[in-house]
C-alpha cells in the first residue's frame, strides 16, 4: 500500500482548489459577459401641462411621482404650470405617468416635443 507524502496531499489539495477556482472564475465571467450584453435602459423625457397652482401640489407631484416605477428625474415648475419626467422607457410609459399624476388629482395634458412645436410653426 502507498502512503502519500505530505507533498503529494499538498498538491492533489492545490489542483482540487485550483479547480474550483477555475470554474468559479468561468462562472462570474460568463455572468459579467451576460449582463453586460443586456441593453441601457432607454431614457424618455416626456413634459406635461399640469393643472398645479401653489408650492403644495408642486411638493405633492414631487414627493408621490418621484416613486413611480421607472421615473428617474423629474422638473415640476409652478411658474409654467408643467412637469418634465425623465424615465426608463422599459420600465414606464407616457400613459402610466399620466395616470399617476391623474391619480394625485390633476388635470394633464401632454405637451408637444420642442421640435414637433419648430415644424408646425415652420409650415404655418
């Protein structure tokens, strides 16, 4: 019968280890390649016609808008009576924020883009 040597333990033990280190390696390597593959998020930025009149409903907007799934910033302006949403367009969409600002109480009217306002005022 062999006895193993106390070197030869030492490096069956190594390669098992190494091993494994491998695999784990491959493992977070392949998990890294995955998600990095995955697409940004696709930031939108919508701005609406808010019927707000006082520093509350602009602090309401924020406070309750500001937790909606997808919102990633938001500009409520009391002077112009409007709301600008920055969102994740896979998370979100213009129809959810507009309920949710609905929900809270408000009239809202989505505001045409600055550029479709250009075009229009060039045709006329």
């Amino acid at each position: 019968m062999l006895h193993e040597t106390s070197e030869y333990k030492f490096f069956k033990l190594y390669n098992m280890k190494t091993s494994q280190l491998r695999l784990v390696l491959w493992v977070v390597l392949l998990f890294g390649a995955f998600t990095a593959a995955e697409a940004k998020p696709e930031k939108k930025t919508v701005t609406f016609s808010v019927n707000i009149h006082c520093e509350n409903c602009k602090q309401k907007i924020e406070r309750n808008l500001a937790y909606e799934k997808g919102v990633l910033d938001l500009d409520v302006s009391l002077e112009k009576h409007t709301v600008t949403v920055t969102y994740n367009a896979a998370k979100t969409d213009v129809q959810k924020i507009t309920d949710a600002l609905k929900k809270l109480g408000y009239e809202v009217k989505l505001q045409p883009k600055k550029q479709e306002n250009r075009q229009k005022i060039a045709q006329e």
